[in-house]
C-alpha cells in the first residue's frame, strides 16, 4: 500500500536510503484517480526496495509549492534526497515502472 505522505513527513521519507516515488494528487482529479491503482499496485511490487507514496495537495501545499506542482498527477522520482525524475500527468503502468527501475540502477 502507499504510504501517505504529508508535509511533516516528507523530509524524513526524502533523507532515508531507499529512493522515494512521490505521487501528488487531489480527491477531485480524474486522472488522479486513473493512476491511483496504479501507485497502490508499484507500491506493493517494489517494498522494500523503493518508498511508494501519495501527497494529497489540498492538504498538503508545502511541499507541492517548493516543487513547483502546478498540474496534477505529478510523480516525482528522488533517490539520494535529490529529484531525478518526474511525470506529469497520467500515464501508463510501464512508463512508471521504468523510471522506478532507473532508481534501483
């Protein structure tokens, strides 16, 4: 399952080994809810290896302010606290996958 992720945790999550996939996204966002599933599913198939979580932005603006989200769903991609990667808008199971994988390289 993701890991809720919020303003208060987020730094945490950010200094820990493993690389962290952010999934920012609000209730009422329709493709938010199409990739939804699909973060759950990541989430499962990589614990352990690869912090998986979702940042409600309605809850949450400081975080989404100092990464500049402005469209929604936004996955970014850190390993090593640094960004790396990010995905804008939904998008395919694979394409997600492949950038996890290029974290685990």
């Amino acid at each position: 399952m993701a890991l809720v992720i919020t303003d208060s945790n987020f730094d945490d999550l950010l200094a820990a080994p493993e690389p962290l996939v952010v999934d920012f996204w609000a209730e009422w966002c329709g493709p938010c809810k199409m990739i939804g599933p699909v973060v759950e599913e990541l989430a499962e198939a990589y614990a352990g290896k690869v912090t998986i979580g979702k940042m409600d932005v309605d809850d949450n603006n400081e975080i989404s302010t100092r990464y500049g989200i402005r469209n929604i769903p936004t996955l970014l991609f850190f390993k090593n606290g640094q960004l790396v990667d990010k995905q804008v808008g939904a998008t395919q199971k694979s394409t997600i996958a492949q950038k996890i994988e290029a974290l685990l390289s």
